[in-house]
C-alpha cells in the first residue's frame, strides 16, 4: 500500500548530524516508493544550518526548513512542522540520529493497515533496546514514565519522540497546550488515542553534537504533567495538588513556630511567624502555577487577589490560634489555627480564583479542526516570527 509521508524533523545545533539524516531517510523510504518530504523546523541555530540544509536540497527536493527566529521549543516546533506537512501521514523524529531512520516506513505500516491509530518507535518492548545508558539516565526515564503511566494506559515507552499518526487523528483531538519536549505524549492523552502500536527500535547515543534535555526541561516536563493530570482528571487533581501544597505549608510552619519557641519567642508571635511561612510557601506554588498557567485563569489580577485572599486567611487563622492558646496548650492552637486557614484558603479560592485547567473543550464535529488546529491551519499562528529558507 501507498503513503504520503511528512516527517517532521525540529532541530536545534544539529548541522552535524542532518548530513547523515536525511541520506538515511532517503535510503530508507526509496524502495517503498512513497511520497514523502522532510520539514526541519530550526529554532535560529548559531551553526551552519541553513548552510547544510542548502546543500542538502540539491540531492532531495523533498526537503523543506522553517527557521524560527523567535519562538523555541521542541513541542511547538513540531507543531510548527505539522503546520506546514502537505501530507495525511505524520511522522515525527529527531536529528540526531538516535532514532534510527530505517525504522521510519515500520512505523508507518500500522497507520495503512488500520491497526493503530498512533504509533510509537519504543525502547521498552520486545526487540527494543537503548545503547549504552548509565544508571542515571535509566532511573530518569523509568521516572518519567511511572509519572505518565495514568494518561496512556499500556503503552510502555510514552516518553519516545519518535512517532506517527494521521492528521485526521490530530485533528479530532481536543485544545492542545504543550510544553517541554514531550509532544507525543500530549498528542496521545489530547487526541485521545485508544489504538496505540509500539514498534521496537534501537535507541542510539547522538553521533554529534550535545544533548538539550536539561535540568530547566525537566522541570517543564512536570509542568506538563501537572496541565496533563487537570485535563484527564479535572475532580480530583486540583485537590491533590491542595493537599500537597497545603502539605507543604504546614510544615513550614510548624518548623518556623518549633525554631520561634527554641528562640524563646512568646507564643502569639511564634504562631504568626509560622502562619506566614505557611502563606510563603503557598506562594511559591502559586507563584509557579500562575508562571505555567496564565492562559487558564479566570483572575484578572492573580497576585493581589492572593495577597487579600492570604490577608483574610492570616486574620482568621491568628483569631483562631489566640483563641485556643487561651484554653488549650500551644500545639492545639496551632493545629487550630493552621486547620482555619486551610479552610478559609480552600473556600475563597473556590469562590474568587475558578481557573479553568482541566475544562475539556467542544468537541470538534466531524471535519472540524480542533481549536489549536484552527489557528495553526487558518490563521497562521504558528507561523508567527519564522522565515522558510529558500533552499
């Protein structure tokens, strides 16, 4: 059977390895005889890639490059590439080479035989390997994909960046709002993937060039995940995170009080002291939560409805605390106060700071793009602040 494949390819400082790439993709897709065209989506190299894919052109027509200047990231880069496929068949992969480019039509076979709907050049299943992983590396994948195991069920190598799917697929799927460099995992939970086929490849060490997962994307990776468990489960993860935050808070505020009587520090005072650590720490979480969903908060000025939210919650948690210090020891009024807070916190925000993480669109009708895919498709979202070099 035919296909029309587009392979998007998102690269950063990878003028080294493109050389090799695409010759193996070439060699690779030749005897199928299908259509097919590689997109590099370049996030402004410093190297010589612009240069490189030049020369590369002249040998395969079917290569095409979009250098952003201005928007990064692997997720959006993809997207970028999609943005641009002509093609129905949807392939994504990396530059340098540690996803071996002969498995390519492997991984397009189940989409023309209608066994999958997505399909995923994995490590993790039978056949497929990594080479040379130290202990460090293996413990952060295996992290990683505990952490994801909720959204994709089965599958055993959600982390891979290496997979494919049609575009009918991407565009039945609900909003997507990736960030990081996990795009397949969000187009698998958002496009709502049942039929999901892993094919065994070997993930190879890059031939040249360093690797971009650094500590700042793993970080981000988390704040996927933190956006991912809002959509899958909109009840209970707000209140997990309530829970954790809240957790936190508190002991923040033991410790403060603790080290406030080791001080010698009369109790009301300690009591306010720890009251306000807690407030801090609640803070930071807030602080990080606005910073990673802004476009999901109803609030028109987050940062002073917190500081008036948290100022009603010190007043009644202090009234609280001085109320029981009168007729119970220091730790009950301490429990107390802490307890009214949480309570105070917990149903203001309920009622002032609603965001929407979680919310599920509209389901797009049939032949409908998705509401990203609108914007991608229609108005050119994506495409804002880049330059398609003439190769």
């Amino acid at each position: 059977m035919t296909a029309c494949v587009s392979i998007i390819v998102p690269t950063y400082g990878e003028a080294e390895n493109l050389p090799r790439l695409i010759p193996q993709l070439g060699a690779a897709l030749a005897p199928r005889g299908w259509e097919w065209e590689v997109i590099v989506v370049d996030d402004n190299s410093p190297d010589e890639t612009p240069r490189v894919l030049s020369e590369l052109a002249r040998a395969y027509p079917q290569l095409r490059c979009l250098i952003r200047k201005e928007d990064r990231g692997l997720s959006s880069a993809v997207l970028a590439g999609i943005n641009l496929a002509r093609f129905d068949y949807l392939l994504v992969m990396d530059a340098d080479l540690s996803h071996p480019p002969e498995s390519v039509p492997a991984l397009i076979d189940p989409l023309l035989d209608g066994r999958a709907d997505f399909v995923i050049g994995s490590r993790y299943v039978e056949g497929g390997r990594t080479e040379d992983w130290g202990p460090l590396r293996w413990l952060n994948s295996f992290v990683a994909t505990v952490l994801s195991r909720p959204f994709v069920g089965p599958v055993k190598d959600s982390m891979a960046g290496f997979f494919a799917l049609r575009r009918d697929t991407l565009l039945a799927g609900d909003e997507l709002n990736p960030i990081g460099y996990k795009i397949g995992l969000e187009l698998m939970v958002k496009c709502r993937v049942q039929r999901a086929v892993e094919v065994p490849i070997v993930f190879r060490n890059r031939v040249a060039g360093e690797s971009k997962l650094s500590m700042r994307e793993q970080f981000r990776y988390l704040e996927h995940l933190s956006r991912l468990y809002d959509y899958k489960f909109p009840g209970g993860s707000g209140r997990v995170k309530f829970v954790i935050a809240a957790g936190c808070g508190a002991a923040a505020a033991g410790a403060v009080e603790m080290g406030c009587r080791l001080a010698g520090m009369p109790e009301a005072p300690g009591l306010g002291a720890g009251l306000l650590a807690m407030i801090f720490v609640t803070l930071i979480f807030f602080a990080r939560f606005v910073r990673a969903q802004r476009d999901f908060i109803l609030m028109k000025h987050p940062y002073r409805e917190f500081l008036c939210i948290s100022l009603v919650e010190y007043v009644a948690g202090m009234a609280a605390g001085i109320f029981l210090m009168q007729r119970f020891n220091a730790w009950v009024a301490w429990a107390g106060a802490v307890g009214v807070l949480l309570v105070m916190r917990y149903v203001l925000r309920k009622v002032f700071q609603h965001d929407v993480r979680g919310v599920r669109r509209r389901k797009p009708q049939p032949g409908e793009p998705n509401q990203f895919m609108r914007k991608v498709i229609h108005e050119g979202q994506i495409g804002k602040q880049t330059e398609t070099v003439k190769l």
